[in-house]
C-alpha cells in the first residue's frame, strides 16, 4: 500500500518492515514524530515506549539487541550527548539484534541550542553512520542499517536532519508488519564491559572499519554520476538541493557520500579520477571535505578541495536551494540565474518571534513569581521546553537556559555565588522526570537555598504532547500510576512543597512568596493542563466603555490574543482560552468573562 | 503536471491542514507529490510556511525562490516576507485580515503591505475575518482559500478531489461547515476570475 508520510513516518514504516521488535526513544524535534507513527501503524508485538530520557532509551534497546532483537532508539542531536554514555560503551561491547541508533540533526539551528553533527559523533564512537537525504531513501536505508549492525555486530547511527524529518513523499509499505524472530539472551562474558575486553574489541572495532570502508565502497546509496574535471560532493539533504540546481546537467561530477563514516575510501579515490577541483556542500562541520582532504593528503592526489573550509560554504546555518545555488554557479562558473520579483523595496515587516500561547498556563506562572519577586533581587533559570518561550517580552522570565535540567543545578550554582538573591529554577513536568530529579537531590544534599518551580501541564508540549511518566499513560496504550512529582519532591527531602494553579494569581504569589521566604530548597507545583489538551468554556471580552486604553493587559501579560484596535484594547476570540490572566491586571475592570474546561 | 505551491501564514491559522489537503488532492488525481512543513518551536505564534510540490522534477522539499506557481497568504504580512518564492507571473491568494505579534501589536499597517502586493503581482485579496463570520470562526479560512484556489483556476485540481479529501481527512461533525466553507471560496474564486 502506498502512503503518504513525513520522513520521520517513513523511518518508523522501514524500521517495522526491518522486523523491529523494540522501539525506544525521547521526544525532541525533529525526531519525535518516529515513534509516534510506530504507535498509529499495527505493531503486534514490538515493545514501545518513551523513555524518561535518550540515555536510559538506548540502555533499554541495547539490551534488547543483546537479547538478539532488533532495537531502534530515536532522539534529536542534544539527545545523543545524553546517551553518549551507553553509546561509547556500547560501541566496544556491539550487538547481536540489530541496534539502529535514529539521532536526527537540526542545522540552522530551528529549534535547537547547538548544530553539532551526528557524523562527528559516529566517528567519535567508531561505529557507521547513514545520511539519508529524502523520506524515500530514509525508509530504503534504515532497513540497510539493521542489516549492517547485525552483519557487523555494532550498533549503527542513522541521521536524518530537518527537511529530511519534515518532509512528505509518498511511501510503498507493505500490508502487514512481523517482529523478527529471536533466541533470548544469553549469558556470555562479552556482554561484560571490563577494561581488559575493551583493550581487545578497540583493535578488533579497527580493523573491522578497515572492512566496512571498503564494504560501504560499494553501498547504493554511494553514488557518482555526471563527469568533468570539477566535482560536488555532497551529503545528507544538501544532495536534494545541489541536484534541484543542477536539473539534467552532465557536465560537472556529481559524488554522494551516504555513509560518512567509515568514509568509503575506494570508492572516493575512483571517483575522484580526473578531477582537479571539488566543491564539498553538507550542512554542520565540514566532515566530508575533511576526509576528502585526508585521502588527497595519504593518496597525493593533486585536487584542489573547496568548501567551508576555505569560506567557500558557510559554516553556521542549513543549506538551501537558494545558497548552494550561488555558491555552485560561482564554483562552476554559470552566469544568469532565475528571475526573482524584486522585493528589496518591500515595507518594514512585523517580527514574529516564537511566543507562548494565548492562555498558556506558564505565562501565569511567571507572572506570578514576576509579581511576588518584584523589586527583590531573584535570578530565574529556565530550562528546555515551551517555558524557555518565558524569556520574551513583557514577561522576561529567564536568565539563563542551557540543557535539559540544567535549571535546577544551575539555581544552585547561581545561589553558591550569589548569596544576596533569591534563585528560582523552572521545570516542565516532562524535563522534570528526563534530568530534573537528580538535580533536585543534588541541591538537597548540598544544603542549597532555592525555589524550584515545577510548570506542570499534564504533557510534554513543545514536541507534540507526548505522555510521560506523570501522565499516567503509556505508548504501549496502558494505563498505568502516575508518578506523582510532589511525592517524588517529598520524598527526596523538599521541605516544603506547595502545589497551585497559575490560573488562580494571587494564590500564586502567596505561595511564591512563602516559598522564597524559606531556607533550603522549597517547591512549588504550578498545575494547569496545557491549552492544546483543554477546551475554553467561555473566552474573555472586553467593554469598550469601561477600557481607558492604558495598555496594560497588553504590556503586562504578552498575550497573543490581546491587541490594540482603535486605541483600546480587544481580545480575539478564536485565540482566547479565557484564562483571565489578563482580568488581574486591569485597573478600571473592562475585561469580562473568562473561564475553561478541565481536560 | 508539476506545480509548486507555498502556503505561509502565522502558527495556529491551519496551514499544515490545508497543504495536507492539497497534496492529498493532488495524490488522488495521480500525481507525484512531495511537501514540507514548519514544525517545533517557531509553530508558537511565528511566521510557518507549507510547501507543496506537485510532479516528478522537483528534488528538493522545499520550493526555491522564484519557484512557486501560487502563493496562499493567510495573512498579509506573510504574503510580502514569502513573494521571492513566488514565480514571476504567478498568482497570490491573500487573506487581509492581519495577525499582530503580541510583541508589538500597534506594529503595522495592513494597508501598505496589501497595496505594495498590488502593485508586484496580481493577487486576489480576501477579507478572511469577514467571510468567515458566517462560519463562527476564522479559522475556516484554511478551507476557504482551497475553494479560492480551485474556483479562481490558479490550482489545477478538480474541485471534487478536494471535497473527497476534505470529506476523509476532516472529523465528520465538522465535514458540512467546511464543504461550505470551501463552496463559499469557489464562488470567491470564480467571481475574482470572472472579473479579469
């Protein structure tokens, strides 16, 4: 049957139609929409589950593999350095089912804090790599990759980036999916990381890359075609885009890396023959263009190689038809592009920064520790999430933001060295189980003084409301006990631990105030489900008697359903959840109504 | 055939629905299809754009600059940052009622980006908020402009795929107000066309 999928859709139908028997991961865009079609497909018999976090998804999938099942663990780039542990170590150790390791890259970066390369990182662990550089090929090539971990006993990266993630093509998948068959696991002492084995596999894991540098000298998805004594080599998505400029043309050496490491040596140097000038287009670091420059080095070839390396691609940002283009005509010397309407004249456009929603329960919260901390020195450490969007005007609610979990640690850091303030760490409900916890004991067994805010809203939102621990649902469609954050708190030692509704203001900063009052580290749980899982019974109006047009509302709180018509304020209704966060902070009382349904 | 299609808008205004509409559409009638979509963090409330590209010749996901056959504005700042993908020659359905960034909400004038896309292409300007009313939402606007596209000819697909997808892929309490959102848009779309 054909179907029409996402990229990420169709490494999750080519996984199933591997005989997947287990699927782990973390939710992180681009990446989160793989398990997620792995759930809406029939999928008798394969365990899925969203892990608290990348490090313990791929502990679970490793063992699996070790079982000899087939195992797939999905997360974005940031979440490969969270299981880079497990990763180095199961690099040494390898595999029996085979271990695909989905680690999808974001240039640009578009929701992500670094643009660090996957690649590098297979080449780090020494295990191979797959860069796929359209949905079609994701589904053909995650199938390759199950078919080389087993072959070769490792676990194998795969990396998709954004528009490989994002895009939609059609799919022939077939009708029905079956887990492979598997022994179980069996006791051996290779399963045993000791330094002595590791010693021994680090020289096999060597020579076995010698093999697969060959063998990935003759894999499809390496192609040449076109000729000439100039030469783009190109990866990834950059592929797509180099051929969209290039259409039909012939005259120029057309070279794609899909398996970046082992660099497929053989294959190259043939490649190369009669080449004098190369122009190397990927995205993140220069990785192909390195290897490239080594084989000319080891080889003596006398082939000039340009790329980012030498300014020629930029080396921050993602690629697009529109920048390779220029970049290929200069390198090929074409004259003449395409006509493009000329808007260099165009009026000033509004900017549109990502916002939180309209009647986002964490505006509220942050308005409430914004009030109860007005004029008193506070620091406020946000974390990874919707909440991070707490930094915009007017709310202005975050100092610092730098890696999941990293708020609460970083609380403590700020308080260590800044004794006269007051610091706040905020946490998403989702982050708060992935790396928060650990940090909370951290801070109670180092005798710290801070108010950790826990942004509870039922779901991890950014990435698509994927349930987590504390929701009380599972992928595999169970239902099952919720873990209770503020029995976790307690139990860890927080003192006091004050559960509220951001919706409700002023009991809200009651409880901040209580809370920032107190030594040692206190918390509060701002519970309200997020806007995309509940319904507005009845949204807020404003009276155009009553409003004086101070602007206020608008100032104060941020919302994008508040506006300025006719100089006085007016609120959309379709955008409204009637949160009322706005009717607080109206001095004359001109905003009415307001009020929602509980999920 | 090959057509490239961009839709742009503000996140939240049911862009992704109606490219999923169009290609679906534009499936049924035997094409090759290949879209792109913005998804993650810059969907709260910042500027999304939907690419949709009809036919074999197309490698890359998403539409190059001066690439694309029709541009469907939901709103019309967004119709002005997006115009250098659009073709020269080619057609622009845009929706006038303007969506004002919280950070900045006596920010802009519609009138002078809606007279600026005048004078570069013509476009079909269409007051969404007003139209909609009937609808009890703007949001309708995502359907409507599907008829717009269809009924004013500038999107080559038979106006009975559309409704056959609108009809599957649209839960079933909602299928009436959206065929009649989407007729209420095909007879925008041949009156506009009418009048050239």
């Amino acid at each position: 049957m054909k179907e029409y999928v996402m990229g990420n859709g169709a490494i999750a139908l080519g996984a199933l139609s591997a005989g997947v028997n287990l699927v782990s991961g973390y939710p992180g865009t681009p990446s989160s929409e793989i398990i997620e079609t792995v759930s809406k497909y029939p999928h008798k018999g394969v365990h899925l589950e969203w892990s608290v976090n990348e490090k313990a998804a791929l502990e679970v999938a490793a063992a699996a593999s070790y079982s000899g099942c087939r195992a797939m663990v999905t997360m974005k780039q940031m979440g490969l350095n969270v299981a880079s542990d497990p990763l180095m170590s199961v690099a040494y150790i390898g595999v029996k089912g085979g271990l695909v390791v989905v680690s999808a890259d974001d240039p640009g970066p578009i929701s992500s804090q670094t643009e660090q390369d996957t690649r590098r990182f297979a080449d780090f662990c020494r295990i191979p790599v797959f860069d796929p550089s359209s949905p079609e090929e994701a589904f053909e090539m995650i199938r390759d990759a199950f078919d080389y971990s087993e072959k070769y006993s490792t676990p194998v990266l795969f990396r998709p980036t954004t528009r490989v993630c994002h895009a939609y093509a059609s799919i022939e998948v077939p009708e029905e999916f079956s887990p492979k068959a598997y022994d179980g696991f069996e006791k051996d002492p290779k399963w045993v990381i000791f330094p002595r084995l590791s010693y021994i596999n680090h020289g096999k894991i060597e020579e076995r890359n010698v093999k697969l540098s060959e063998d990935f000298s003759g894999y499809r998805f390496n192609t040449v075609s076109g000729d000439g004594q100039k030469a783009i080599v190109t990866s990834g998505v950059s592929f797509s885009y180099v051929k969209e400029y290039l259409k039909d043309r012939t005259d120029v050496r057309l070279i794609r890396i899909a398996t970046a490491f082992p660099f497929p040596e053989s294959f190259a140097t043939k490649a190369l023959e009669g080449v004098e000038e190369v122009l190397c287009v990927e995205e993140l670091s220069p990785y192909v263009e390195e290897q490239l420059l080594k084989l000319c080095g080891k080889h003596h070839l006398s082939v000039k190689i340009l790329g980012k390396l030498d300014g020629k691609v930029p080396h921050n940002g993602e690629n697009s038809v529109e920048s390779v283009s220029g970049i290929i005509a200069d390198f090929l010397g074409d004259e003449g592009g395409k006509e493009i309407i000329d808007t260099s004249d165009m009026p000033p456009l509004p900017v549109r920064p990502p916002v939180l929603c309209a009647g986002c329960p964490h505006r509220a919260s942050f308005y409430a520790v914004k009030q109860a901390m007005k004029g008193k020195k506070a620091f406020f450490c946000g974390d990874i999430g919707c909440y991070t969007l707490g930094n915009a005007m007017p709310l202005d609610m975050v100092d610092t933001c730098l890696c999941m979990g990293a708020g609460i640690t970083m609380a403590q850091g700020l308080k260590a060295a800044n004794d006269d303030a007051v610091c706040f760490a905020f946490t998403g409900d989702s982050t708060f189980f992935a790396s928060g916890m650990t940090g909370v004991v951290n801070a109670v067994y180092n005798e710290a003084d801070m108010v950790l805010c826990v942004l509870d809203n039922s779901t991890t939102a950014m990435t698509g409301h994927q349930p987590h621990p504390g929701t009380g649902k599972n992928m595999m469609g169970h239902m099952v006990e919720k873990v209770d954050i503020k029995k976790v708190l307690l139990g860890i030692g927080v003192k006091k631990v004050i559960t509220t509704d951001p919706l409700d203001l002023n009991g809200s900063i009651e409880a901040v105030r209580s809370c920032a009052d107190e030594k040692g580290v206190t918390a509060i749980i701002f519970k309200s489900p997020c806007i995309a899982i509940t319904k507005p019974k009845d949204s807020c109006t404003i009276d155009a008697d009553k409003c004086i047009g101070c602007k206020k509302c608008i100032t104060e709180v941020g919302c994008p359903a508040l506006s300025l018509r006719d100089a006085k304020a007016c609120i959309d209704a379709d955008l409204c959840t009637g949160c009322t966060l706005c009717k607080n902070v109206c001095p004359v009382d001109a905003i009415r109504g307001g009020s929602r349904n509980e999920q | 055939m090959n057509s490239d299609i961009l839709i742009c808008g503000v996140g939240g205004q049911g862009t992704v629905l109606a490219s999923k509409l169009i290609a679906a559409a534009a499936m049924e009638e035997g094409n090759v299809v290949h879209s792109a979509e913005t998804i993650g963090m810059a969907q709260r409330g910042g500027s999304v754009t939907s690419h949709v590209r009809i036919g074999s010749s197309a490698s890359s996901p998403l539409i190059p600059y001066g690439g694309a056959d029709l541009l469907l504005a939901f709103e019309p700042s967004e119709a002005v940052r997006n115009l250098k993908y659009l073709k020269k020659g080619g057609r622009v359905i845009v929706n006038s009622t303007p969506v004002r960034p919280s950070t900045e909400p006596e920010g802009y004038d519609e009138k002078d980006i809606l007279s600026y896309l005048e004078k570069k292409t013509g476009c079909i300007i269409v007051d969404g908020a007003k139209e909609c009313e009937a609808f009890g939402s703007a949001k309708f606007f995502n359907i409507m402009v599907l008829g717009i596209a269809v009924g004013s000819g500038a999107l080559p697909i038979e106006s009975e795929s559309m409704i056959n997808e609108i009809e599957k892929r649209v839960p079933k309490k909602f299928t009436e107000i959206n065929n009649e959102a989407f007729k209420k848009g095909f007879e925008i779309g041949e009156l506009s066309h009418e009048n050239k």
